[in-house]
C-alpha cells in the first residue's frame, strides 16, 4: 500500500470516528429520567401550573427528547400516566389545569401553527378547540370548573385577551358533593 493510500485510510478512519462520536453525543439517552417516581429530571423543565385543589402539577418537560407535558401527582409523588397527549408532530406548551386536574388546557405548535387543545383524563382524549383564528394564541388558562377557557390572540394585530365559553352542556370538573351551579 502506497504512502498515499495509507493517509487516505488514516483520514477515512479519521471522519468515521469523529462522525460516531458525533452521533452518540448528540443521540438521547437511553434512560431519560433519572427516576420515573421524581418531579424534576436532569432535563429541562418549565411551565409549571397548579391544579385548583392542588394535588396535581402539570409542566412542559424535555425528558424524551422532545418537548412534551407531564403532570405530577403531588400527593403520590409520581407522574401521571396522560395517554394520547403529546404528539410527536406537535410541540406542547403553557399547560392548564381545571380543578382536579381532570382538564388540562394548552398549546400545540405544528408545523408553526398554534392552537389551544384541551385534554380530558376521563376520555384520555385531546381536541382542538375551535376558534378559527389564523393568527396567533398563547398562554390558555382554564376555569377551575373547566367550562371557560381565557387565552391571548393576535386576531386585531396586537396581543387581545378572548374569553371561550365552553356552554352549558360540557361535563364540569367539581370537587365531589359541591353544588353545581350553571346560571
């Protein structure tokens, strides 16, 4: 093998290691979390909001890789499992929390768009709420009962606060024996 040949072998070598190196760094770790059972990780987390009765903290966590909303069950120390609600093609951000945290109101950018979506534990289904605005939302905030949701909209050119009547008929989230009442 000539002088030349070998450098170039050398310098393949080369690029190969550092490509792999490369590669491993920047790959998420196998073990996300430091512990399934703890409130913060060694990833960023952000957003906090509060469940009217307490008990429940939803966030915007980084844990997987990818921004995504957790809640945690102060009271048990644990994460709450949330099927279907993150996405993979959606970043979530801003959480809600209606009362007993069954609710959770927030923001799901895809593809730069965002919308304010609602999540219902009992369903353990996300929907998009319908506003019809082309512009832009943020920072939704939901009633502790979970009929109103108040939110920011750039609809007139400038940030606005709009108010979103949920109605009479949606299933509410009270504290169990409180008198219900819709006026």
């Amino acid at each position: 093998m000539s002088a030349r040949q070998q450098r170039a072998k050398r310098l393949l070598w080369g690029i190969v290691l550092i490509l792999t190196g490369l590669i491993v760094a920047c790959s998420p770790p196998v073990n996300s979390q430091i512990e399934p059972t703890t409130l913060n990780s060694r990833y960023t987390e952000e957003q906090p909001a509060l469940s009217g009765n307490g008990r429940f903290l939803a966030f915007v966590s980084n844990r997987g890789g990818t921004r995504q909303i957790l809640m945690y069950d102060l009271q048990q120390q644990q994460l709450v499992d949330l099927p279907s609600l993150n996405r993979r093609n959606a970043i979530a951000e801003s959480p809600s929390l209606s009362y007993t945290g069954r609710y959770i109101a927030y923001i799901a950018n895809e593809r730069g768009t965002p919308v304010i979506e609602l999540y219902d534990q009992a369903t353990q289904r996300s929907q998009i709420l319908p506003l019809g605005y082309r512009r832009g939302v943020r920072n939704p905030s939901i009633s502790p009962d979970g009929r109103t949701i108040v939110f920011e909209t750039s609809r007139r050119g400038q940030w606005d606060i709009e108010v979103l009547d949920r109605g009479f008929d949606v299933e509410l989230d009270i504290p169990d024996g409180s008198p219900v009442s819709q006026e």
